[in-house]
C-alpha cells in the first residue's frame, strides 16, 4: 500500500464552477499605473498589459483567492503558493474593454514533497470572454496548498 | 528585423523590486494577502526578512521583456513555473532565447533571474510578430 493511501483524499471538487457574476473592466487609468509599477509605459494603442489574463480573470471569477483555498478546505492563512501559469490568447487585451469570467476546477491532487510534506496540487482553468461571447484568453492556474495538518 | 534560433532576447532589468508596487497590486488583484505588505508577518511566517512580490508581477516583467524585444509583436501564449520567491529590493533581470521560428510565430525559452539567487520563474513563450 502507497504512502498516499494512508492519507485522507484530497477534496472532490473537479468540475467546481469558477464563473464571474459580473464583467471586469480593463480601465486606462489603472493600466497605465500598473504598467508603470512593472517599469514600462503602457501602449498607445489602447491595449492592455497583457498581465491582466490574471489580474481579470482572478479578480472576476466569483471567488475570493480565500474563497478559491476554501472550496479546497484549505485555510488562505496556510500559504497557497504559486506553482505555475499558463495564458493562450486569441487576441490582445484592451483598456476599456469589458470581459466576463467562466471556469472551473480541473483537479485537485495530493502529493508528498520532500521539500513542503503534504501538499494538494490545485489547477484550475479560466477564460476571459469578450461581450459579444468569444474567448480573448484562457489560462490554467496551478496552485500548491501545503498540508500541514497531514504533514 | 529578423530573428534566428539561439538568438538572445535583450535583456528586461528591474534594479530594484518595489514594496510600493507591491501595494498598489494587493489593490489590482484584490488580495491583501499580508506578506506581500508586511515584512513582520514575512518574519512571523518563517519566509524571510523582506516583503515577498506577487507571483504575477513576476510574469509581468517577462511579459515586458519580450514585448520590449519584439516591437509591435502579441504574445500568444506563455506558460511560467515559479519556482522561488523575489522579495523587496531584489535586482531582477527578465531574459530569453529563441528555439523555434515558423513564419511570423517566435518560440522563445524565458527566465527570470534573482541577482545572487538565480532563476526563480522559468518557461516558454510564442509571440505573433
């Protein structure tokens, strides 16, 4: 029997949907400062930092960042890194445009790590729609979750 | 302007990583998450003794590097693994090298490098140009 066995299953929440209530809208005024917080001026012609494939769809997607952790049953306060990101645009992100968010939890898988114990390995996957309904970009997240209290 | 394989991407350097950035993205991410504002809680949580910058600034610096080397060009796709913090007053430097070129489409290898530290996020891009 596997190490794995002994554990608890992590949380049964493939499938759990991510989709924004609301739209999200890239403002000018905001680009511009958060390109400048990057150390570069924002474009002239009226597209976004493509940053925003995260800032958008994070901010939009109907769950707080603690919301996200606790569908997961994990606490935010117990450090949910950053293990990787991808973002496959169809087309540029413009200031002034407006999106609305959809997606889901694709799995959620635990592990033993040498280095962090115990850890539940989230991805999850978002899509930034313009108004008229097609994908600008989507982006699959990879979360780690350290399980401390099954370390 | 043209671009071959094995070609090096000018480099994207960031002198010193801002803790003032640092708040300003709490507010564009909407998450407050105290070590990327706090130094204490940094030290409280046994992760060091400088303020820790969001994930995704980190993206964003290679996104300036490889829109600053190809004027004019989109991204299509990027994919970064993270694979080790930078914290306030880092020196960061964005870099990256060309592995495929199929017409107007550049493949490129990226990394992010800490001065003293080495590559904390590391990962592939496809720009349109």
């Amino acid at each position: 029997m596997s190490e794995l066995a002994e554990l608890p299953p992590a949380p049964d929440v493939a499938g759990f949907k991510l989709d924004g209530a609301g739209t999200f809208t890239i403002s000018a005024v905001e680009n511009a400062a958060l390109c400048r917080s990057t150390g570069v001026e924002p474009a002239r012609d009226g597209t976004a930092h493509p940053i925003y494939y995260y800032i958008a769809t994070q901010v939009a997607m109907g769950q707080t960042v603690a919301g996200l952790c606790a569908v997961c049953d994990f606490d935010v306060e117990d450090g949910p890194m950053m293990g990787s990101s991808t973002a496959r645009f169809a087309v540029a992100l413009r200031t002034g445009g407006e999106y609305r968010v959809s997606g889901e939890i694709l799995s959620v898988v635990r592990k033993r790590s040498r280095k962090l114990g115990v850890m539940d390995v989230l991805t999850y996957r978002l899509r930034l729609h313009e108004t008229g309904g097609q994908v600008a970009v989507e982006t699959d997240n990879v979360w780690v979750l350290p399980r401390k209290e099954l370390a | 302007m043209s671009y071959a394989v094995g070609d090096s991407l000018p480099p994207f350097v960031i002198n010193s990583v801002s803790p003032a950035a640092m708040k300003e993205w709490a507010v564009f991410l909407a998450d407050p998450n105290p070590i990327h504002l706090d130094v204490e809680v940094v030290k409280a949580k046994g992760l060091g003794d400088r303020v820790i910058n969001q994930g995704p600034i980190n993206v964003a610096y290679l996104m300036n590097m490889l829109l600053a080397a190809f004027p004019g060009g989109r991204i299509e796709s990027m994919d970064t693994r993270f694979l080790d913090n930078v914290y306030g007053g880092d020196t960061v430097t964005a870099s990256g090298r060309v592995t495929a070129v199929d017409g107007r489409r550049v493949s490129c290898d990226i990394s992010l490098d800490v001065e003293g530290r080495g590559t904390v996020n590391a990962g592939t891009a496809t720009v349109q140009i």
